[in-house]
C-alpha cells in the first residue's frame, strides 16, 4: 500500500509551504496492494527534519488542530481532505516532515517534506536564513538588470498618489511586499521577507555582512560598507551601483523618529477605527512610517528613490506587521465591516476604493493613473490564489484567510496568530 | 545662496558634520496639527538664528510628512524652497540633508550648485565626494565627463570611489576602470569599487577578471574574496565548470592557507558548481 499526500491541494514540492494559516492537503490511495477492505486507517504524524518547526493537523479548516491526525482512506483512490498549519517556523527547507502509517503499523506507507515559511523580525534571522536572502536579493537584482528594476521603478513621484496618504495606503504597500517576496521565492523557496522593527534595536541588520554599515557622524553621501563575501556590493537600483544610506542614529539603538509599537497601534482609537489608524503612515510630529524612512539620508529618505534600497522592503514589512497586530488586535480583518477600512463620499481617487483594482498589476495607464505599469500582473504563488493578478484594494485584507480561506495570500508573521 | 564655501572650508566642515550627527535627541518643537504645523516647521528650519538641533528636527519632520500627510500639498512649494535656500546655509550638515533631498527629486537649481562646485572648488558647499553622489540621481554625459576627469586628478579616496561609482554607467569609461581594477598600487577599496563598477558596466568583463583574480597567488585576500563573490553569485555555470585551472584553484584554496572567508566561499563554489 502507498498514499499520497498533497500539501495546498498539489503535488508541486513549490506548493509544500505553510503558514500559521489553515491549508487545505489531500490524502489518496495510489497503491493498494495489502488493503484487505474497501478502506484504509491511516494515522498522520510529523517530526522535524533539519530546517525545524511543527504543524497542526485538523479535519476541518478550525479550532486549534492536533499533532497526529487518523484519516479513513478509500482504498480506490478518492482523495480525502484534511488541513494543516504551522505552530513553530522553520528555520530551513525543509523543516518537518509529515508520515502516513497504516493504523497499528509503524511502517511509512507515504511522505511528505514541508516548510512552515514565516515571515520573521530580522534580528531572530539565522545567519543561514540572512545569507539566502541577501542572495535571493542580489540575484533578483542582478546587477540593475534584474526583475528588482521593476520595484524600485514604480515606487517613483509619479505613483505617489496611487500608494500614498489615502485609505489605499496599506493595502497597496500589503501588495508590493508580497510581489516583491514572491519574486524572492521564486529563486530562494525557502525565504520569505522578514521585518525590521524599527522602534527596537537592530544592529545586526546594519552590518557589513547584512543590509550593510553605514557611517553615523559621517560626511553627507555615505555609502554603505559591505563585506567581501556580501553580494549586496555589486547592488544596483538606481544609475550607479551601490547603496547609499547615511543613518541619523546610531544603528546599535533604534532611531529616535518613530513612534513606539504600543503608541502606534493606538492610533486608530477611539473606535479602533481605520481611519484613524492609517495616520500611521505620516503625522506629525511623530509618526510610524514616514519617520523610519527618515531616519537615513539616502535614497530611502524620499519617495522617488526610496525602493532602491532593499531595506525600504524590510521597512514596509513592519508597516504591514504592525497593521496586521491592529487587524488581529481589533478584529478588523473583514472588509466589509465598516471599521475596517475608509469609505469615503464621494469615493475616494481611484485606486482608493474597497473596489477598485491597484495599479500598476491592473496594467492600467490612462489617467489619472501613471502612464507606464511595470512588472506585469502580480507574481502567483504555487500555495494560494489570492490576491490574484490584478488585486482590488478589498483582496488585501483576510490576509490569512480568516474569514473566507479563499482570501489566504500566503504569508503570517512570527507575532501575529491566526 | 547666502555664503559660499572654499574648498578648505569644504574639507574641514566634515569635523562640524560629525558633531551634528552626534546629536540625536530630538527636541519638541511644540507645532500646531496640519498644515499650519508644517508651516511653522518651514519657519524654523528657515531660521539661521535657530540651533541646528531645532533645525535638523524640522527638516525631518517636514520630509517625514512628504511621504502621505495630507496637509503637505499645502506646502510642498514653500518647503521645497526653503530646501534650495539651505543650499546656501552657514550649516553645512544642513546643506548636505538639503543637496541630497533636491537632488533624488532632480533638482535641476540644485544639479547647477553641484556642477558649479565640482567644476569651481570655490563654489563648492559640500566636499566633492558628496557632490559627485548627489548628481549620481540624474546622470548626464556632463556630469560623467566630470567624474572621469576627477577621477584622474583627485588623491582623495572618497572622491575617486564615488567617481567611479558615476562612470559605472559610461562606456568611455571601461579601459580607465579596467585599468585601475588590474592595478595592485590602488588601495583595496578603490579596486573593490572600480569591481562593482565593472559589474555594472560589463558583467562579462567581470567575470574574466574575477577568475584571473583567483588564480594570482599573489592577490590581496579582500579582493579575491570579493571576486569569489562574483563567481558564487553572477558567474556563468559553464565557464566555471570548463575552466579547469580555476577548479583547481578552488579546490586549493577550499584547503589551503587561505583565510576563513576565502576558504568558506571556494568551498561554496565548488558546491553550487558541484567541481
């Protein structure tokens, strides 16, 4: 007798990562030799492999799952549903192995090897984990010739208004992330984006083996320094190659700029409004965003340039991170309850609206959109099928899948549960 | 602009910069909400008799609000004026946040002061290193004649990396980084520069002098580590694999009396291209 068990409803490996969301797998017969009935007791079970972590098995997409599952299989190949989700990340790929044995046999009849792929602080980064991202980075960059060129070309002045100070803000920037870290995977599986908090230390980010040292107390252009071994020197984003980011603090405390976590997740009140938390983005005098992208001269300091520094995409993570704690905290995860999100009248500039589509994967350039679209559609995921190609503003927000596991875009954070 | 600098003053203000950037609290500037605090921003940062710290505080909360205030349209011109007046400003740490804020939005008022100092040092307000990376954001034949010409005169190291940082994207310029690539008399980092320099401008080229790099024992170790890098990271799988001296470089060094650095990333290479 041999199973077969698919992870995300697929047999691509590419499908075999998890999240702290519920993902829906199959189990089916394909060999049934030694079956003396129409079906079959199969218990699952997991142990980590190199890379660690664990899951939950479940029948059904809820509750809190368990760490072995029986399943009743057909003996004449009808797939049988079954859920898992991860409750410990994975340091590598794989991470944890699912077995099926016939009940009352300890003999493997099928496996499997998966990763539990969560999007992590920065600072908790392995350097194993740190040294495939730098060179998923390089490699998606390519020496300015890469698919990098895209990004750091539409996070330009003339998509300042499709991305910036409205209500799309979040949802726009919970898109471009997810593009960019799809992209990631499509070299390195095993990466996803991890965040930079940058209202706590982070020094081992700035570093010469990392997003590189910049000079605090230098002249006005630094660049920064890189080690030898880093590919990250040879970056190119912008005209000329290299990395420029001056930092206005020193990198072994945090920037004084940004307001605390706790201070920014109370902005939304009273009410817990989204229209109110979105202010994080910029207000003065202290706010969460605008003052981290501040707290370097350099690129990342303005909007034309900012995406040509990688860190603006770690940077953008916490962003996404910290609405995702005030969805979680709040309960603001379902668009359609009002608190959720800010509908205004009349509606909002296009690309503002629970409805509208989001350039530039809409490929939209008539006015008053910009007229160029880089990149194409959104990159798919082998996992899941949201956002889509061409993401509505109201596609980026069950992001796990909590309401509907239709809207599951594939990607939780180390501090933020299901 | 309200004072020029001279060349000398230019070079000792780097010690007045380090001293700004040593202070980091960041005052309360006690401003209204909306538009009208962000005026009032604008004023202190127009303000000379106003303390640096004061000063620093306003420009960065008023960049700070051009990334989605609401309010900032209300004053994005006066800001960006007041961004031009420091140019001239007797801060020169103000100047270089001023200069490097105009110039990634394409300044061309402040393109013209940059090119003006490089061309003339007694017009210079910011050290010539900073002013060559400030015009790096909208490169022009102008600018890239420039840098290939400082590059061949100026002693200061700074200088000569962010010039050829500049002529990373100019043809005319490949024998001259090729050149100083190859040349063991250069300090480390001016070869390591003029590497990702060459990467940029002819990827192919780098990768055959990567290679040469690794087969010269007598090469510095900084920079055989940042060819391997070349090799590890944007080198071409045949040519590697068919290149049978540099396998058995590789396979020395993954051994030898080479550092940890170089020995970790010959070992790397040899796994990628399974040698």
């Amino acid at each position: 007798m041999i199973v077969e068990i698919q992870i995300n409803n697929s047999l691509q490996p590419a499908a075999n990562y998890v999240t702290w969301a519920w993902s829906p797998c199959l189990i089916r017969v394909t060999n049934p030799a030694g079956i003396p009935g129409a079906q079959v007791q199969v218990q699952l079970s997991q142990n980590a492999l190199a890379g660690g972590g664990a899951i939950r098995f479940a029948k059904t997409a809820s509750g809190s799952g368990s760490s072995t599952l029986n399943v009743t299989v057909p003996k004449n190949g009808a797939s049988v549903p079954f859920f898992i989700r991860g409750i410990t990340a994975s340091k590598a790929d794989p991470g944890v192995q699912i077995t099926a044995r016939q009940s009352g046999s300890t003999a493997s009849v099928g496996s499997v090897a998966l990763m539990v792929r969560i999007r992590k602080n920065v600072t908790s980064l392995s350097t194993a984990e740190r040294d495939r991202l730098i060179a998923a980075f390089a490699q998606l960059n390519n020496q300015g010739m890469g698919r990098y060129a895209d990004f750091a070309g539409t996070h330009v002045t003339a998509a300042q208004q499709e991305a910036h100070g409205r209500s799309g803000f979040l949802p726009w920037h919970r898109a471009f992330i997810l593009d960019l870290e799809r992209e990631l995977q499509t070299i390195d599986r095993s990466v996803s984006l991890p965040y930079w908090r940058f209202d706590q230390p982070a020094a081992a980010l700035f570093t010469p083996d990392f997003l590189g040292k910049g000079v605090f107390q230098g002249p006005g252009a630094s660049n920064v320094v890189f080690s030898a071994t880093n590919p990250l020197r040879f970056w190119k984003a912008g005209p000329t190659p290299g990395i420029f980011r001056d930092p206005n603090f020193n990198v072994s405390s945090a920037p004084p700029g940004p307001m605390s976590q706790a201070a920014a997740l109370a902005l939304g009140n009273p009410g817990a409004l989204f229209k109110n938390f979105r202010r994080m983005e910029s207000i003065s005098p202290r706010d969460y965003h605008g003052d981290a992208h501040v707290s370097f001269a350099g690129p990342i300091d303005s909007i034309p340039t900012a995406a040509q520094d990688p860190l603006f995409f770690l940077l953008h993570c916490n962003v996404d991170r910290l609405w995702a704690r005030w969805q979680k905290q709040n309960a603001r995860l379902d668009v359609t309850n009002a608190a959720s999100f800010e509908t205004v009248v009349p509606p909002n500039r296009i690309g503002h609206n629970l409805g509208d589509t989001m350039w530039p994967w809409n490929g939209d350039t008539n006015p008053p959109r910009p007229n160029f679209a880089l990149g194409g559609t959104m990159a798919p995921s082998p996992s899941v099928s949201a956002p889509g190609p061409q993401p509505r503003v109201m596609d980026c927000f069950d992001y796990q899948g909590s309401i509907n596991p239709a809207n599951n875009m594939g990607f939780s954070y180390d501090d933020v549960p299901l | 602009m309200k004072k020029t600098k001279t060349k000398a003053a230019a070079s000792h203000s780097r010690k007045s910069t380090k001293a700004a950037r040593a202070k980091v609290t960041l005052p309360d500037l006690k401003l209204a909400q909306g538009a009208d605090g962000l005026r009032q921003a604008i004023k202190v940062l127009r303000d000379s008799s106003e303390t640096l710290q004061r000063r620093a505080e306003a420009l960065r909360i008023l960049q700070s609000a051009s990334f989605g205030e609401e309010e900032f349209d209300d004053v994005r011109a006066d800001y960006v004026a007041a961004l031009r007046e420091l140019t001239g400003d007797k801060e020169i740490a103000l100047r270089q946040r001023a200069l490097g804020l105009l110039a990634r939005s394409r300044d061309t008022y402040a393109e013209k002061i940059l090119m003006d100092g490089l061309q003339d040092p007694d017009k210079a307000v910011v050290p010539a290193s900073d002013a060559l990376h400030y015009l790096s954001y909208n490169l022009h034949s102008g600018v890239q004649s420039l840098a290939r010409s400082i590059f061949d005169t100026s002693k200061d190291q700074a200088v000569r990396q962010q010039a050829l940082r500049l002529m990373a994207n100019d043809p005319q310029a490949l024998k001259t980084i090729q050149k100083t690539l190859a040349d063991k008399k250069e300090s480390v980092e001016v070869r390591q520069t003029s590497a990702e320099a060459l990467h940029a401008l002819d990827p192919k080229a780098l990768q055959n002098w990567a290679s040469k790099v690794v087969l010269d024992k007598s090469e510095n170790e900084e920079v055989v580590a940042t060819s391997l890098t070349a090799l590890n990271h944007f080198g071409d799988e045949k040519q590697i694999t068919g290149n049978t001296a540099l396998r058995k470089r590789l396979a020395e060094m993954s051994t030898g009396k080479s550092s940890a650095k170089v020995k970790r990333m010959a070992k790397t290479i040899s796994t990628k291209y399974s040698l």
